[in-house]
C-alpha cells in the first residue's frame, strides 16, 4: 500500500476547463465548491441544460449549464453520476484522447426504502437505503476505466459526505480530500482544484491502492472526516 502524501499547500491558478457531469447531490454540491471559489466549470445533466436554469441562477456566474457532450469536452470532467449509470453515460461519450476524468463514484446501489430489498437482514447497509455492487473482485475505478478509455483516471471528490464539499474550513484547521492515480501531471491538475477550493489535498498514490481504500462502502477511509491543523 502507498503512503499517504499531505505535501505542502499549493495556491495555483486552475487554468483548465472543468465539466461536471451529473448534478444530483454530488454535482450539485461540487459545482457550489467550485463557484465558491470563482471557478468555471459547465455542468450537465440527462434532461438538458434548461433543467438546470435555476440552479444556474442560485450558484452564479463562474456555472454554466451545458449538453452532456459540452460538459465531456472539458479539460477535467468529473463524473458525478449514479454507480449504476456510469457505464450507460459514458460509454456513449467521444474518445477522451488522454484528457482526465474525476472518477467520484462509489459502486453502490440506493434502495427503494419501500422495497424487501431495503430490510434485507443479509445486507449490512439496508439501514442505509444502499447496497455494495458486486465487482467481481475488481477496484471500481479498474471498471470504471473500461468506460473511459484513454481517459487519465483520478478518484476523488467520492469518500466526504456530499454537504461536506461546502465546508473546507473547519475547528481550525482544512479537511482533507484524498486522491489517487497513476498519471502524475493528471493528479497535479486534481491537486489544483482541491486546493483551489480550500481543502487540504492527501494523495494516496496508485488507482489501485488509494482508489480502494478511500471508496465506499468498505474502503478503511471512505466516510471518515480528516481535518489538518
């Protein structure tokens, strides 16, 4: 396992385009984070861009609303969807020619709290209205990657509470939001976005390593909230 890196704090401009797609909960929360701090980005969802007029209002300026396609041209695109909905969106996308997208995923599955499946006594996260998608023994961002080939892949922006993503400061110190991948320059330009909107960036190595253990549901570090002094 790769040591996790805290590295000093970096307050470099982000001079690429952003895109997020998806803007449930997660989107919705990470265009917030960005427009907090000035930062443009388009965001987009299935039902089209006039769906999200009034969000685009509320936020401001630096969030445009986009097409799925305008917001996978970005320089970084973030993908913000639904574990079962990956595959089916971003497959469908244009080749990615080495540019990077943010896997934020976590591979499980939101019950009906009204279905058998929500009081299953075999399932240890019904009482959260989830369950765990069988890998078969895959890391989910070694599946995800099928879905984007030629993409850069990083994880991040998927282990915090999504309310969290607005709230960087905190009882003095920054929380941190862990990333991981295997191209350098690719999780340099993450690290920017991480420490363009106030949070303290630990890089957890490897896809492979820091993407496993900072992923829900059973990664030892996902859902824990670390802040730096």
């Amino acid at each position: 396992m790769s040591d996790i890196t805290l590295g000093q704090e970096n307050s470099a401009n982000i001079d690429m385009s952003i895109g997020i797609i998806g803007s449930g909960a997660l989107g919705s929360n990470l265009a917030r984070m960005l427009a907090k701090n000035g930062i443009a980005a388009t965001i987009a969802n299935s039902r089209g861009p006039e769906s999200l007029a009034d969000f685009v209002a509320e936020v401001g300026p630096s969030i445009k609303a986009g097409t799925v396609a305008e917001a996978a041209s970005a320089d970084i695109v973030i993908a913000a969807v639904r574990w079962v909905d990956a595959e089916k969106v971003f497959s469908a996308l244009p080749a990615w020619n080495g540019r990077i997208v943010i896997d934020s995923t976590n591979p499980v599955e939101f019950l009906d709290p009204d279905s058998p499946d929500a009081k299953d006594p075999s399932n240890p996260l019904a009482a959260y209205g989830i369950r765990a998608v069988d890998l078969g023994g895959k890391f989910s961002s070694e599946v995800f990657k099928q879905y984007v080939p030629g993409a850069r892949v990083v994880k991040a922006f998927n282990h915090l509470e999504v309310n969290l993503l607005q709230e960087p400061k905190v009882s003095g110190g920054q929380r941190v939001l862990f990333y991981s991948g295997d191209d350098a320059d690719a999780k340099t330009q993450v690290r920017k976005i991480i420490d363009g909107t106030g949070f303290f960036p630990a890089d957890l190595g490897t896809l492979e390593a820091g993407g496993t253990i900072a992923s829900l549901p059973f990664g030892s570090l996902a859902a824990h909230n670390f802040i730096k002094i």
